[in-house]
C-alpha cells in the first residue's frame, strides 16, 4: 500500500508511520518538559532567618535560586531547627516533600543530615562547612578564612590597647581557622597585639553575647571580631565607644560609628550551579 502526499511525492507506509511516531514522541516530550513539576530545592536553617547573620545569607541564597528558575522550582525552608535528634527530624521531613535537593546550611547539622541521606539515595544533599561526603552527599564552605585574615589586620590597626576578642560559637574546624586567620592578620600589623577566644556554645543568644562583650571590653579590649549570628556585640561596642567586626552580614545598622567591617559570602551562584546540574 502506497500514500500520495499533496507534493506528489511517493512515500512507503511503513516509513510514513516511523515518521508519525518521531513526530509524536517529539511533542509528547516537549508538553511533558513544559508541564513537569517544578523541582523542590529544601532547606534547614539551625536559627531564625531575620535580617543579618549566617542564615540571612543563605536565605538570600535561596531567594535568588528562586528568582533565577522562577517557577521551574519550589523553594521550601525550615527555621529555628535545633541540634542533634530536631535536626534529623526536619532534614527528613523535607526529604519526604519530595525534596530533590536539600542544603543543610550549618556544621551541627552534620552527622544528622549523613544519617537522612543514606535513607534517600536519590537526593541530592549539600551540607555547610563539614567533612563528611558520601555518593550524594557534598560539602560547601567559603575561602573565609581570607577574609578573616583581613579582619585581623584591621583590628590590630584599630586597636588602642592592642588586645581584641573573638567571641566565638562552637570549637569546630571552621572557628578554628578562622580565629587563627585573625591572629594572623593581627600579627602582621601589630606583632604585640593578642587575641583573646571566648566560647559561647551557641550561634544564637544576644543575652550571652552581650554579657561576654561587656566583660571584655572592661579588661582592656577595644576590638571585638564576632562568629555568632547575633548583633548585640555590635550594639553593646556602639554603646561603650570600642569597636566590633561582624559575621557573615554587613551590621552598620546596629553600630554605625562601631561596626568596622564584616565577611560576607554570596552564596546565590553557587547554589544555582547545584540546582543547574540536577535539572542537567
């Protein structure tokens, strides 16, 4: 049996029919491209998200993943997750959303957010500031420590006394370089200056932070260099006349004639670059 088409041509069944079938598979992919579900990028963030901080970078992370797929994605988030068993409770939980990615944005996340990524081997998890990877499990930190170093050097030339404070979160790999980062760059400005640590134990708690600046700045410390996601060291130097160095934000709003400077990390083109290699 033989087809005559309208250009006179002379066309085989069977070959009209593979034609047909191409031309079929090639709209029904298009139409499934155009209405797939839009992917699910998760995050845990292990404090409140606010205005300033660790989180607030990361939330702006999220929101220009947002922007850049628009509605090729859906974003979702949890806040003021707590440590150990409340961690891997909502890493999971959002691993049940049908998740295909999930940031897991703190270092005390991690052990949890291994735990949940063993169960869900076909999601992609990527952990802040750890070591610990497996086939679908990253890691992602910032070259802080070059800021840090910068940090320092303008903390020992700002400071009077030649002795500043690093209060600081929890002794993890991260804080220790960095806080060596700083004594660095002190150094090699003033090679008399100290650094004095101050271990809080928490990311988040104004009232400690606080309390801590107050006693440092009357034993003599005219600089302090923050790695909490408060602002209250900030606030209290403004108050006393000293001066303080931020984290992760720019905290001029809370000391304008205190704040010095801040490290900031940009974490939009990295977490697109992520998103960028699932849909691929």
């Amino acid at each position: 049996m033989k087809l005559h088409i309208l250009t006179g041509e002379v066309i085989n069944m069977k070959n009209l029919i593979k034609i047909l079938a191409i031309i079929t598979a090639f709209f029904s992919f298009f139409l499934n491209t155009a209405n797939a579900d839009p992917v699910k990028v998760c995050y845990a963030f292990n404090g409140p998200i606010g205005e300033w901080g660790w989180n607030y970078q990361q939330e702006l992370g999220r929101k220009h993943v947002q922007n850049h797929f628009g509605d090729k994605v859906e974003t979702i988030f949890i806040e003021g997750v707590g440590e150990g068993a409340d961690s891997e409770r909502a890493i999971r939980k959002l691993a049940m959303q049908d998740c295909k990615i999930i940031f897991s944005t703190t270092f005390t996340f991690m052990d949890q957010t291994v735990a949940v990524a063993a169960d869900y081997p076909d999601i992609v998890f990527e952990h802040a500031t750890g070591y610990k990877f497996a086939e679908n499990l990253g890691v992602y930190e910032g070259a802080t420590y070059q800021g840090r170093y910068i940090a320092g050097m303008v903390a020992g030339a700002t400071s009077k006394t030649g002795k500043a404070a690093y209060i600081a979160s929890f002794p993890i790999p991260e804080l220790i370089r960095d806080i060596n980062a700083v004594a660095l760059g002190m150094r090699s400005v003033n090679p008399e200056a100290t650094l004095t640590i101050v271990w809080l134990y928490s990311w988040f708690d104004p009232a400690k932070e606080a309390d801590a600046v107050n006693v440092l700045i009357n034993s003599g410390h005219d600089v302090t260099v923050q790695h909490t996601d408060g602002y209250a060291a900030v606030q209290v130097a403004q108050e006393k006349g000293t001066y303080a160095i931020g984290h992760a934000t720019d905290l001029t709003r809370y000391g304008p004639d205190a704040h010095l400077t801040a490290l900031e990390i940009n974490w939009g083109p990295f977490m697109q670059s992520v998103v960028e290699d699932v849909m691929n």
